[in-house]
C-alpha cells in the first residue's frame, strides 16, 4: 500500500452526470446565493486558507462531459486529492450511475494501490421530502474509499458549504488509513 502524504492544498474534484447541479453547488458556495443559469462549466476556484475551517488554500474543480473528453476528466482525478460524485435526488438514474459508471470509472484513473476519498452527494433535497440515503449504503460497503454522503441543495443553500467542508476533511482528517501524517513539501 502506498501512504499518501497530506498535501498543502486541497484539490476537489465535482463529478457526475449532466444536470446534477455541479456547477450550481461551487456557483453558491463562493456567491451565497443560487443563479438560475450557470455558465456550463465554473473556472477553477481557490480559495484562501484563511477562509476555510481547516486553514488550507482549497480549488475546487468542475467537470463538464459536454465539454471536455474522458481523458481530460480521467487526467483531472489523478491530479484531484478528494472526489466528490453528485446526483440529484430526484433522478434516481444519476444515483445508479454512481456505482455502475462513476466509482469504477475514478478507481481506473487511481493507483492500484491508492484509493482517493470521494464524497457522495445528493443534490436538489429542496424538491423532495424524504431522504435518499438509505439506498446509498449499499455502495459504500462495495467502494471502500466513500469517505461519506451528504444530501444538499444549492437552491434552498442547505449544506453546500458543509459539502465542501467534508471533502476537505476527508482529506486532512481522512478515515480510512490511507495517508500517513507526514506534511508534502
Ligand atoms: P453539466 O454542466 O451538464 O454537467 O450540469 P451540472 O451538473 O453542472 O448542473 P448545473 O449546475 O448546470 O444545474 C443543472 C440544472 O439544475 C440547472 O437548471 C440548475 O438551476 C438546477 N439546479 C442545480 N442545483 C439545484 C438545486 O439544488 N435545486 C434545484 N431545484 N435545481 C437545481
């Protein structure tokens, strides 16, 4: 097993299928407030240590397949230190992908021997009154490197920051031994 240091930047990598709301939930993280058309694909985002709860300059990285190839998104969670996988909870397609598509996809651009934490997120929880989670254990007990789930909404702004806060954590405090304590240069 390879021992991943902790690194001095955070690197969050936003996957899933088209529409989940990726670009809305980095879109109302940094503005506090949801815009209904969102460019489909958000620049890169860093954030200053100081602005976060852990102290760490974090980027925060959208996907977007209808612009980008399958190579560049594979090239991006090898350079990601944390992978947060997105649907929406009301399209229960974009939860099936996550296990059938999206988890073995982000293993087959990991090292063998090195599984990056990743964050599963349910999006849109202000169009539903119940919740979805119970139908994602399953996953986690089969992929290991779930770190953790999180229902949101980047409408209604409910846990978008405490999304991002989880995947900085997963890596800084991570759950799973996968990192040992030494700091990266
Ligand atoms: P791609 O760029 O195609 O990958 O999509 P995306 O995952 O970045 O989704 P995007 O942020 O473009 O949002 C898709 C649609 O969902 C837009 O119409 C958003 O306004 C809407 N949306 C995003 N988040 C929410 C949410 O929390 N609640 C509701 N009701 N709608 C949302």
């Amino acid at each position: 097993m390879v021992y991943e240091s902790i690194p001095r930047t955070v690197r969050i990598l936003l996957l899933g299928e088209p529409g989940v709301g990726k670009t809305s939930l980095i879109l109302s993280l940094v503005t506090e407030e949801f815009t209904e058309h969102v460019p489909p694909k958000a620049e890169e985002i860093t954030i200053p240590a100081d602005v976060t709860p852990e102290q760490v300059p974090t980027n925060i990285i959208d996907v977007c397949l209808a612009e980008q190839t399958l190579e560049q998104v594979g090239e991006e969670i090898e350079r990601a230190h944390v992978i947060c996988i997105v649907f929406s909870v009301d399209r229960q397609e974009t939860l099936n992908k996550i296990a059938s598509y999206w988890l073995p996809f982000v293993r087959e651009n990991c090292p063998d021997d090195y599984r990056k934490p990743v964050i599963l997120v349910g999006n849109k929880i202000d169009l539903i009154d119940y919740s979805v989670i119970d139908n994602i254990w399953d996953i986690a007990e089969e992929y290991p490197e779930v770190d953790r789930c999180i229902e949101c909404s980047a409408k209604s702004l409910i846990n978008v920051s405490e999304m991002f806060y989880n995947a900085q954590k997963a890596v800084l405090h991570p759950i799973n031994p996968i990192y040992s304590i030494e700091e990266q240069e």
